[in-house]
C-alpha cells in the first residue's frame, strides 16, 4: 500500500486500450465521433454505472459480492419520490425544494445502510455467503418495490433534482463532477484511512486480520453499508436524469458492474483493487458503447464486447504470468548448468 | 441415523412442504389435486432442468450465471437452422440443441480450468457474449413458425377415468428423463462421486489421481446440455422461441437450488434437495395464487425464504461445531 | 539395483522461478525401513516428495528406480502404480464424503464411467481398518472427525490404495503425544509388512524415536544418509543448518516486580477450569501440555475471543471484563497465534501492512482515521531493522519470506502496539533451527527489558531452556508448577509428555 512512484502497468495498459478505441472509432467516423457531443454523452451515463461500479468494488475488494446494488438503488429512488409527490415537493420554491430534497435523500441513504448493515450482519455474524445473502436481499426488496409500485415507473422529479441529473456546469455535466469527487473520495478513504486499508487486507486473510486484533465484523458490516450507500447516490442520479424511478432501471448493470470492477483490475478473490483504474476502465467500455452507438450498432454488441473484452483481457493476463514463471525457470536452469 | 436425517437441510424443507401442503389443501379445494399436480410439474419442468444442471455444476464447486444465455442461443440457433434447412426430424434439431449448448459449457470450462479464472467471472462474462451476440444477430425478433413436433401440444400417456383425465405431456416425460439422468450420475456413477470430490477438495482429488480437467469439461458441458434441453421444453410450452423471455432469471434458479441443501462452497447438494427447493418456491406461488393474494408479494416471501434459510442452516453448523 | 531397495532416485533436481530447490539429489529407500528426510524450511524436502509422488517434473537427466521400471519422471497415477501413496500435512481428504469412501476412493477415482461398488468399497474399507486394527463408524462424513482419526484415514486410504511406500509430511504435527504413540504402533505394523515409510518432521526427538534412518537435506543439497542409532537431536541440528548450536537456561529478574497479569478461577465449560496463576513484568512464564489439553482455549481467553465462564482476569490488580479481542489490545495484550499460514500472516499482501495492520489505528488520526504515512514507514523501518528482518522490498507479499522471516514479521506486527504481556503460541512452528535460536534471543531481550511473556509450547526443550517457570496444563486443569533450575530437562520431558 504504500507509494510506489511508477506508473501502474495496468494503468498504463488501459490507457492505451483507450486511446486505441478512440483512434479507431475516430478513424471509422471521423469528427462524428470525435465530437464535444459524444464526450457529454459518455460524461452523462458514465456516472450511474461508475457508482454502481464503486459499490461493487468495495465488497469485491473484500472478498465478497453484493448482488443488491441496483434494487437498493431502485427502492431508495423509489421512496424519495414517493415523498416527493406526498409532499408536492415540486410545487415549492427552489429553496424549499433544496431542501426537502436533501433532508429526503439523507433519509434514502438511512434506509439504504439500514440494508447493508442487514446484509453486513448476515454476512459477518451469521456467516453466511454474501452471493447468496445479497440474493435473499435483492428478491425481498424487489418484492417491496414491486408491491409499492405494481411494477409501474414513477414519474414527477423536483427539478432541482432533475438539474442533478441533466444540466451541464462549463460544458460538464453535472453527474460527473458528482461521480469525480465521490471517486476521489473513495480512492483516498481506501488509500489512507484504517478503514479502507482494512478492507484490502480483510480481502486476502479476514481471520489473520481478526487475529491482529481487528474488530473485523464491524468492518464487514461497514463495507456493504458504505455499498449501499453508493448505490443510493446511484439510484438518484438515475431518477433525477430519466424524471422517474422503478424497480427493474439499471438491471442490465448487475453483472455489468462486476465487468467493469474485474477489467479495472479489481482481483476477483479480493484484496487488490484500485479506484483510479476502475474509473479508467469505465471510461474504456463507455468510449466502446458509445462509439458503437454511433456506428449504428445495436447496445447488445457493445455487451457482447465487454464480455469478450474481459475474457481476452484476463487470459491474456494468465498466460504473460505463465509466460513468465517458464522463463524464470529457464533461465534458473542456464544459471545452475553454467555453474558445473 | 435419525439424528443425521434432522441435520439435513433437504428434511427441513421437506416438513415446511409438507406443512404448506396441508394449509393449502384445507384453503382451496383446487390446490390438491392430481389436475394441480400435473399442471405444476408441467409448468415447472424447465425449471427443475435448469436447476438439475446447475446442481452439478454447484456440487463441483463452480457457479454459473450463463446457463440462460445457453438456452436462448442454442434453441435459437436450432430452430433457425430447422427453419432455413427444412429440418423435421426432431432428434437432428434436438442434437443440434444438444451440441450448442454443450460447446458453451465447455467454453465456459476452458476458461475456468486452463486459464484459472474465477467460475462467477467467467460465466458473467459468457452471458454477457452470449446474449448479447443472440440479440445483436436476431434483433431480439421472436420465432413463431417452429416445426409442428416443436410446437404441438402432445400426449404421450393420458389416464385416470373418463371424468378426471390427467396427461404426461412432453415436458413431463423430458423432466423425468433429465432427473433419472442426473440422479443416475451423481449417486451410482463414479464420475458422480468423483464431482462431489471435486467440491470437498480440489486439491486432494488431483493428489489422488482424479483428472480434475475432464470433471470441470464434465460439469460445465451438463449445465449447457440441461440448459439446451430446459431452453428446449421452455420453447415447446410457449410454441415460440423469445430470444430475450429467460436472460435474467439465472438468479431464481440459484436461490431454489441452494434452497434445496446445495452449498456455494461445493461438495453439497442433492438432487431430492434440489427439486424440494423448487418445489416450495412453486408451492408458495401457487398456494398465494389460490388464496387470492397479488403476485407481486410473491418476491418478498421468497426472499425472507432464502434469509431464513441460510441463517437456520449457519446457526444449525455453528452449533454443530461447538458441539 | 540392490535387492532390497525399494526406490532410488539419482541426479534429482528442481528449479522454481528464481530458485533452485534442489540440487542433483541421490536417496535410496530400502524396503520395509523407516526413512526420516530431515532439513529445514525450503531445504527442498517437500519438493523431493513431490517429484516422488508425481506432483512435479524434476529436471533433466533424474532417474527414479523401482523394482521392475525406472523413469525419468513420473506423473501422479505413475506413482501410484509404483506403490507411492503420500500423506500430505493437510491429509488431502474428502470432507464431505464418508469414511468408507474416503478409504475406499479408489474404487471410484479410477475410472470415470463405472457403476458405483458401494458394498465392495464397504467391504475395503473394513478390511484395511480390520488389519491396521481400528475401529470406526464407516458413513460418518469425514467433516465430523478429529484430526488424529483423519489421520488414521489417511493412513488406511494409502494402504488400500497398494501402498508400498507411504510418505507422511508433518504426520504428527497436530497430534498429542498419545495420538502420536499410536501412530508409531501403526507404523511398527506397516513396516513388518515390508511397507517403507518416508517421514518427514521437524520434531528432532520424535524423529530419530521412529526412523531407522535419516537423510539431511540443506539449502537443496544432500548433506548425507545416516543411520538414526548414530544420531542425536544437537548433531542433526548441526547438519540441518550448518551452525553448532548451544543451549543454556536463559532467567529474568522479576521477583520484586508487580503482577501485569493474574487470573483467577478462570473457567470454560469442556476447555478449562479453575485455572489461576500470575505473570509477573519481565517474567517469561511458560504453559507445557499436550495438545488438546486448553492451553490454545485459554490463552485466546485472556486475548478476549472467548468469554470465560467464570473467574476473573485481573490486568495489573484490576479485574478487567474482555467484550472483545480489541478491549484485550487496548489493555496492552498481544497473542502471535499458532497457525500463521490461516491466523497470522496476510500472505498475498506486503511485508510492511504485515507488520502495520495491528497499529494503523494508533497512527492515524483519531476523527476520521487517516493514516499517518510518515510514522507508518517509520514504524516499519524501526521493526525490519531492529529484528533484522531479511526482506528484498517491504512491499512485496510477506509470502515471499521463509517461514522465520514470516514469524518475525507476525513479532514485529505485536510488538509494535508496545504490549506488556505477549502471548507467544508455539513460536517456532515452521521456523528452521537458526530463526529459532535468533526468536529465543529476542523473547529473553524483551523479557530483559520488562515485558511479561507466556510462551505455549509443544516442545519441552524449548520451554525448558526459555522459560522462568513452567506451568503444565492437562485436560483443562493446571496441575503443576516447575522451575527449569530445579529440575532436569528429561524429566520435565517426560511428566509433560505423559
């Protein structure tokens, strides 16, 4: 953990990986790809998926899983506009508005780490697997958001909220500067606080970490609070930009999160992972999606090269390390030859 | 012994249905009857196929999240290949059903053996592929001129009295061949013994002269062979084939399966366990149905279901080990 | 090739990225004698029963002989025709199967499509645990047993498997000392049916105890072949490390000094009870017994993990109550645990969170816990140093190190939340004679300069040459006190061990 000044080869490798996307897409569209447009539509759905992506990498770091992101996204979405209409939230000032707005997502975000410390509970105390806790979890809320709703989309954003959503602050949109700042809060609350450094090593040896005099349940319930909060901010983010809410936006990210959390070079047994990487990699797989877009293609082949994307991007990985350890051994065998 | 028989996950599931089962009947007339039966089973047999092959892969100490994709793709690719080739024989459409979907296990499995990735990853990434590259081919568009044998509702053994007929439809017949199969492998083959093996202990059953490689090909090759063949039943039922109807349904299947006794961590699971873990899902839908409640709480209770489970199942060890 | 020898390997050698873990090795192993491979760690002792049993491919030009064929290498199921069946410290059981198939899996691991025998594996199972002469319950899970009966498993399953050679890595690591009698009566059976067994065990006693004859291994080289009627512990530790080692009574004034730790009454249900004793500051208090007899139980007890029952702890006269581990931490109490494979070391991640991870929360800030970076590379600077620790990088993983480097990691991690009682569980687990020597050094500096330690040890000698006091400790009760100048080494060995 501590600073090593070089730059981080995986870094390095999707950074080129980027600007390889770039050149391509530039060179099969020309300025209609290279286009302030397409950069404000990257910047513009690249901060819900990177949230839902953070909320992921936290329990992933630590060895676990949390299948819950999008639905505690969804339901706590859900609840803020319920309020919203409850109250005519839209009919007041802007003032007002702000307001309420706040005291409401403070509230979203009580419920939802109420969630995670159930799942955290589960998790720590009673042992169980988090794949499947989260599971259990994800179908109850679902069920409660479904009941709430009958299934339907919700629709009546304040529209202090909606400038959250949709508005540009220097040709920027504003979900980016929201997604940037909680990214770079999170890097350094995993980089130089206890807690976060806990979490990765909790991710390698949980009982050697217990055994170093660690409260490390506390810190397992911790990690999928700080979870669910991150989905929260999701689930806003996507409410105030669609003007709705309902159980069941976001679903195709679930397992898309994972994706983007493993190419971000989050290892998938935990305790090795970085923010600024995961953030690079997402921006990788939106160039590619939007691109692709702007081709013409259909979504469903930017999800079909995301997979392969990671398919090819780890056995890459696999076989440079075997690679490597042959040649080690090769060169160990000249080494003891030359000696007789 | 019967100390053993209170340990088992399958035993506990097994009274709650029992206890359901009772409830139900005094609640509704409809509920116990053969007729219910038979429709269930019907309605669940896609199901229970799907579970049959993901208990293996379970048991083997893998997961798959891909096993949906499989059957979309592999039926999909089948009754286009029936439809342009003109192709009647439904043992050659079945084949080709078969094969697809095994090629997609045994891809999943090369990545999972040879290049050491972890099985959730591998198999995320393959749906991803898989479906996507379905969807981007097919435009999502829906196939309704299936060949007749494909689509045509058939009998193949009706009895009771001339009031009450009951039927084995063809999804019945397939989900009794597919249990025969898998309970067949598990309990009175050695590949089944060694796939359990495999999930107590990796290592010691490469030490011992296991050849764990054809075991994960073995397993992950079943779960696309039943997904193919469950794809197959879904598509039969329908009487069409809905590129997009199963991706995202993985989840429900793994919940019952693990409901039914088997274990994330491998080595557990039975195939009793795994169809009472389906069955008390469909009992409950069914039950709530009857009773008139909306089908939206159907969620909620499933969840708490799995919650309760697996809290019973961890303090019910915990106590084990203290013991 | 001589009548009598059962396998001789010639010109073996192993290289691993970056290291050479053996170096063209001879051994012949005779039929039907007891065998001991003796070395330290990394001395390529567990890489030469790999290549045995198949696990690895030596390099070129090796040659394996056995009686009627000869390899260049051999692969897993090789081995096993040969006869070769390897006990591996782990045991390489199937936890979720039953005894009977666990000792009969050959019977389904041999062929992938054959119908299930159940009753004939019944039958081989019963067979081998007749003339071995156990008994045992043949559909309980494996899950449900103790260690030793695994062991005994173990053993059994090698035996129906038409072992000829048996290899037992650590066989009596975790065993009692009655456990371990046992395991030598099974090894007497095995070896008058011609079966040639092959130990390996850092226990020197034990060792030269069972073996007929012993081979040394250094830094992947063959010292030589001895037999063990020529052989005692302090001679095989010199050929195991190349240094003569002395030992002396090490002692500690404390006498005047105040109680950092009393407890009294101290009582578990099933694990201990009525224990009550003191550690005096500067006092090394040793705690001797078999294992199995509490003396982990107790110790994790005055760390706060479990709850006693009832009794107290008193911490420097003031009964304390422990909610947790943390609450023991902040009263300045460290435990380096036993295990520190799974309980110690983190070893994917680097040395220097090894050794920070118990004190990121005192150099930190108190609000919101940033850590401090400067006093963080302070502290691990200080512990590398001033344990001479030998590392290439602190950031790389701690899995790198040798397994004395590693327990002096796992000191660092504890001494440096500046404790007064040090809980020290088997200290030299895993660790080869010369980290040894240099960890006992440390413990009688720390000692020298006021901290309280209570060292549990398996190995009499080395409570005995440590200790101030030895406390022993048998099925959960304290039953006697000993002072190592009052008493003879042997003694001592012998009222622990029995």
């Amino acid at each position: 953990m501590l600073n090593t000044k070089k730059i981080d080869p995986a870094m390095r490798n999707l950074f080129l990986l980027w600007f390889a996307v770039i050149a391509f897409f530039t060179y099969m569209k020309g300025g209609e790809f290279l286009s302030e447009q397409t950069f404000q539509s990257i910047a513009f759905v690249m901060p819900e998926l990177g949230l839902l992506t953070l909320a992921m990498f936290a329990p992933l770091l630590s060895g676990g899983f949390n299948l819950a992101i999008i639905v505690i996204a969804n339901v706590t979405s859900l609840f803020g506009i319920a309020v919203f209409h409850i109250f005519q939230v839209s009919e007041m000032s802007i003032g007002m508005q702000g307001l309420m707005i706040a005291v409401v997502f403070v509230a979203s975000l009580l419920i939802a780490m109420l969630c995670g410390l159930i799942i955290g509970f589960m998790v720590s105390y009673v042992g169980a697997h988090p794949i499947l806790v989260t599971l259990g979890m994800m179908t109850l809320l679902k069920g409660v958001g479904i009941i709430a709703t009958s299934g339907r989309a919700v629709s009546g954003v304040p529209d202090v909220l909606k400038f959250f959503g949709n508005s540009t602050i220097w040709a920027i949109p504003v979900p980016l500067f929201i997604f940037v700042g909680i990214a770079i809060l999170l890097h350094l609350f995993m980089t130089r606080t206890t807690y976060g450094r806990y979490i990765y090593l909790i991710g390698s040896n949980i009982n050697a970490v217990y055994f170093s005099g660690i409260n490390t349940k506390r810190v397992v319930m911790f990690i999928y609070i700080l979870s669910s909060a991150l989905a929260t901010v999701a689930g806003y983010l996507m409410m105030a930009r669609f003007n709705s809410s309902r159980v069941g936006y976001g679903d195709a990210y679930l397992l898309l999160t994972v994706l983007i959390a493993i190419l971000g070079g989050t290892d998938p047994n935990g305790g090795f992972g970085k923010v600024s990487t995961i953030a690079v990699a997402l921006l990788v797989l939106q160039t590619i999606s939007t691109g692709l877009n702007i081709m013409g293609t259909s979504q469903y082949l930017s999800m079909a090269m995301w997979g392969l994307v990671l398919l090819g991007a780890m056995s890459f990985k696999y076989i440079k390390d075997h690679y490597k350890k042959k040649m080690y051994v090769k060169k160990a065998a000249k080494a003891t030859n030359n000696d007789n | 012994m019967i100390k053993n028989l209170f340990n088992r996950m399958e035993f506990l599931i097994g009274i709650v249905i029992l206890i359901l089962i009772v409830v139900m009947a005094f609640g509704s007339a409809s509920f116990f009857t053969v007729q219910n039966l038979m429709y269930q089973l019907d309605a669940y047999s896609g199901d229970i196929i799907f579970a049959m092959g993901l208990l293996v892969v379970l048991i083997a100490g893998g997961i798959d999240i891909s096993f949906m994709a499989t059957a979309s793709a592999s039926v999909y690719i089948a009754a286009k290949l029936s439809l342009i080739y003109h192709i009647e024989n439904p043992i050659l459409a079945l084949a080709c059903i078969s094969v697809s979907a095994i090629a997609f296990g045994l891809i999943n499995a090369f990545f999972i053996y040879n290049m050491k990735m972890v099985s959730i990853i591998v198999t995320i990434s393959m749906q991803s592929v898989i479906f996507g590259l379905l969807m981007y081919f097919t435009d999502g568009r829906l196939i309704y001129d299936l060949p007749e044998w494909w689509v045509e509702p058939t009998n193949l053994y009706t009895f009771g009295s001339s009031g009450n007929l009951y039927s084995i439809t063809v999804p019945i017949m397939v989900l009794a061949l597919c249990i025969a199969l898998t309970i067949f492998i598990l309990n009175k083959t050695s590949l089944g013994k060694q796939v359990y093996a495999l999930g107590g202990n990796q290592e010691a059953a490469h030490r011992i002269g296991i050849n764990v490689g054809v075991l994960h090909y073995f397993a992950y090759g079943y779960m696309g062979f039943m997904a193919g063949i469950a794809g197959f039943v879904q598509s039969y039922r329908n009487s069409e084939i809905n590129p997009s109807a199963l991706v995202g349904k993985e989840l429900d299947i793994l919940a019952a399966v693990v409901l039914g006794g088997a274990s994330l961590t491998g080595g557990k699971g039975s195939v009793i366990g795994t169809i009472l873990g389906i069955s008390l899902i469909a009992i409950i839908k069914n039950g709530l149905n009857l009773a008139g409640v909306s089908s939206y709480s159907f969620d909620i209770i499933i969840g708490l279901c799995i919650l309760v489970a697996i809290t019973i199942t961890h303090i019910h060890e915990r106590k084990k080990k203290l013991s | 090739m001589e009548q009598d020898l059962f396998l001789s390997a010639k010109n073996i050698s192993k290289y691993f990225a970056g290291t050479i873990a053996l170096n063209k090795v001879d051994i012949d192993l005779r039929k039907g004698e007891v065998h001991c491979l003796a070395g330290m760690n990394g001395c390529g002792k567990s890489t030469f029963i790999k290549i045995i049993s198949g696990v690895y491919t030596p390099e070129k030009n090796a040659l394996i002989e056995f009686d009627d064929a000869s390899y260049s290498k051999l692969t897993p199921s090789q081995a096993i025709k040969e006869g070769v069946q390897v006990i591996f410290q782990d045991l390489s059981l199937f936890p979720n199967l039953t005894v009977a198939e666990n000792i009969g899996v050959k019977q389904f691991a041999s062929s992938l499509f054959a119908i299930n025998k159940r009753k004939s594996q019944r039958e081989i199972a019963q067979k081998v645990l007749d003339e071995l002469g156990f008994t045992m319950e043949l559909d309980v899970k494996v899950a449900d047993l103790s260690i030793a009966n695994r062991q005994i498993i173990a053993i059994c399953r090698a035996i129906a498997n038409d072992g000829k050679l048996l290899v037992m890595d650590e066989p009596t690591a975790s065993l009692t000392r009655q456990e371990v009698r046992s395991l030598e009566k099974v090894v007497k059976t095995l070896t008058k049916r011609g079966i040639t067994i092959v130990f390996v065990s850092h226990r020197l006693e034990e060792v030269l105890d069972i073996s007929d004859r012993v081979t040394v291994l250094r830094d992947g080289v063959k010292v030589g072949t001895y037999p063990a009627s020529e052989m005692n512990t302090q001679r095989l530790g010199e050929l195991m490390t190349g240094i003569k080692i002395e030992s002396s009574i090490k002692e500690h004034d404390y006498s005047s000094k105040e109680n950092i730790i009393e407890v009294r009454g101290l009582t578990r249900k099933d694990e201990y009870s009525d224990i009550s004793f003191s550690i005096k500051k500067g006092e090394v208090l040793g705690l001797g017994g078999l294992l199995g007899s509490g003396r982990t139980e107790l110790a994790t007890t005055l760390f706060g993990i479990h709850k006693p029952d009832s009794g107290e702890i008193l911490v420097k006269g003031k009964p304390v109550f422990f909610r947790n581990h943390s609450d023991a931490v902040s009263q300045r109490i460290g435990y380096v645990s036993e295990d520190r494979l799974s309980l110690g070391a983190i070893m994917e991640q680097s040395i220097a969170d090894n050794i920070t991870v118990s004190v990121l929360n005192k150099i930190s800030s108190r609000r919101i816990g940033v850590v401090r970076s400067k006093s963080e590379r302070e502290q691990i600077k200080h512990w590398i140093k001033e344990l001479s620790i030998k590392i290439g990088f602190e950031t790389e993983p701690i899995s790198t190190l040798s397994g004395g480097n590693q327990q002096k990691v796992m000191l660092a991690k504890w001494l440096a939340t500046d404790p007064e009682l040090l809980i020290l569980d088997s200290p030299t687990v895993g660790v080869d004679v010369s980290a040894k020597a240099s960890i006992y050094a440390l413990v009688d500096k720390l000692a020298s300069a006021g901290m309280s330690i209570l060292m549990i040890s398996d190995e009499v000698p080395e409570l005995y040459y440590n200790c101030d006091r030895v406390l022993h400790m048998k099925d959960g009760k304290l039953i006697g006190e000993y002072a190592p100048r009052e008493i003879e080494e042997h003694k001592l060995m012998e009222i622990i061990n029995d």
